[in-house]
C-alpha cells in the first residue's frame, strides 16, 4: 500500500487525512509516477482552505512532483517506465507516494537535475518564466521589485531576474532571508515586516520607482507596490499570502501605471505554453538556477508542513518524501 494525504473537506490542517491506496492502473494516455519528492506551494493552503474550491472532496492536493515512471498507458509512445520526470499544474494530486497524470505533463528530467531540486523548483520556475518574459519583459537595465524575495518563489526570481539583468530590489521579513536573498544575487534588500517599502524604493531608484513590482504578499502591501512602481511601471499581484487585499481604486494607477493579475495555473494549462515553459525551466534548472530547498518533510506529516509553511517561516521551498 502506497501512502496518500487526502483533504476532507476545505479548513484547516487537521482536515488532511493519511491513509493507504494501492497503485492505480494508468487509463491509455496516462502514466503513473512514483515520486522521489513532491513541491509544496502556497497555492495548496489556498486549496486546503477553500479560497480555490476543488472540484469535489475528499480531494488530493498538490501541484508539482517528480519521480519515475513505473507503468504507462496504451497510447503513451514518448515515455517509458524508467524514464525520470517532473510535472507540474493541473490536475492536482501530488500528495501521494505514486499517483497518475497525463502523459503530456510529464517533462524529462536531465541526470545533471536532482529529482528533490526538480520538485521544489517547477512549478515556481514556471511562474518566473511567466513573470518575467509575459507578464513584463525584463532585460539588462530593468529594475525589479521582488516581495518575499528570500522564500520559495522568490528565491527562483531572483535568480532568474539576474540572469537576465535586471537590478533587484527585494523585501524579507528577517536577516536569515536576506542573507539568502543576497547569496542569490540581489542588489539592495529592504528587510522588515515593518520597513517602510515605499520610502526605500525611492531611495533607491532616485526616487523614480521601478520597472515592475511581484507582489505575493497581498493585504495591504499591494497599495505599497502600487506606489513603488514608476508611471508606465506594471504591478503583478500573484497572491495574498499575508492576507486579503483591500480594493484598489483606480485613481491609484495614476499617472499609467499597469496592474495585472497573472494565473499560474491558467497559463500552463494551454498545453503548448506549458511545453515551452517547462523547457526553459528545466535548461535554468540544468544551469542551477533553481528554488532553494528549506527543508523536507515525510508525506506523511504534510500537515505540519503545511503549517509550517503558512506561518511564513520558510527561508526557501519546502518539499514532501514519500
């Protein structure tokens, strides 16, 4: 018997139960992967409390994971067992020691990519690649404003962005995750659950504010963003892990300013922009730009993970063992 963590019903983490399943038979365009790791994001607490409703419980969280192919269905030609993957988006169910997926999910792994490194890595690297080539184009002379920039996405963005050019701006809540912000590259780090953002962006780009802001903090940081971005500039608000954002008004994007509200999930679940992602993911991924993994937790006590992960403590991605 395989183990599996299945959420209930929407609430809190005691609504995760573990219990066993025995390895399902993949249908014809499926295969089934035996994880080595599983991703954690903050979207599986968004889906855990209901904010993103499931289509129907009991359900499985969990978006991301990579392992290797133990069975594949009739129609699968590109793939065998053996081959190492990762996946990542829809349909959820990663919470599980081995589980199925549509074949066309399934990205090859490289040998020079850990499958633990891959977990924690995917669907965040993904979400950069949206953010930082659709979402805004940023290239050599772009200033960047990165909130959590010490955490799981963060991390990756960081990374990325500098790859790419950019001067970054982060925002962390403590000195251990700026200490990691600053070991990924980040050009100045307002540091501070209580700094006054706005203020120091200016300081820092001669008062004239950023290119574009990522903002997955949410609550009242957003109206912060909003302010720290030049006229003409783009706020991408990509989450509300401190909380629920108050409206905006538009008077607030005076003078041009841009707010766009990208979905992750939306954007890979068109197959082709997914493939073309992911390979882009995985060539930074080969060049070791990746998530930086905070720790690792048992499938099996995913809820503490969860919790863990939900208080804002983790300096990095956490992922699940089976």
């Amino acid at each position: 018997m395989d183990k599996i963590v299945t959420l209930l019903a929407p609430g809190g983490i005691d609504n995760l139960e573990v219990s066993g399943r025995v390895p399902q038979e993949p249908g014809a365009s499926e295969i089934r992967i035996r994880h080595d790791a599983i991703g954690m994001n903050f979207l599986d607490i968004y889906h855990r409390r209901g904010l993103y409703a499931l289509p129907a419980y009991p359900a499985v969280l969990g978006v991301e994971g990579a392992g290797i192919i133990e069975a594949i269905g009739s129609a699968v030609t590109d793939l065998k067992p053996g081959d190492r993957v990762v996946y990542a988006g829809a349909p959820v169910g990663a919470y599980a020691a081995t589980r199925l997926l549509p074949a066309a999910r399934a990205v090859r792994l490289p040998d020079g990519v850990s499958s633990k490194v891959a977990a924690a890595s995917m669907l965040k690297g993904l979400t950069a690649y949206m953010l930082l080539t659709k979402t805004y184009c940023v290239e050599p002379g772009t200033t960047v404003l990165i909130h959590a920039a010490g955490g799981g996405l963060g991390s990756i963005l960081v990374r990325w962005a500098k790859h790419l050019g950019a001067t970054v701006i982060g925002t962390v809540s403590s000195e251990e995750k700026a200490d990691l912000a600053r070991r990924h590259g980040a050009d100045h780090l307002i540091v501070g659950r209580n700094a006054d953002v706005v203020a120091a962006v200016k300081a820092r780009t001669g008062n004239s504010g950023v290119d574009v802001a990522y903002d997955g903090i949410g609550s009242g940081m957003l109206a912060k963003s909003i302010q720290s971005v030049r006229p003409f500039g783009v706020v991408a608000t990509i989450g509300q892990a401190g909380g629920p954002i108050p409206p905006v008004s538009v008077d607030d994007l005076r003078p041009g300013k841009w707010l766009t509200h990208p979905s992750i999930m939306a954007y890979i679940a068109d197959a082709p922009a997914y493939l073309t992602a992911a390979e882009a993911v995985v060539k930074m991924l080969a060049c070791g730009i990746t998530a930086t993994i905070a720790s690792e937790y048992p499938l099996e006590e995913a809820a503490e993970a969860q919790r863990y992960l939900e208080e804002g403590r983790a300096a990095g991605s956490l992922i699940l063992v089976p």
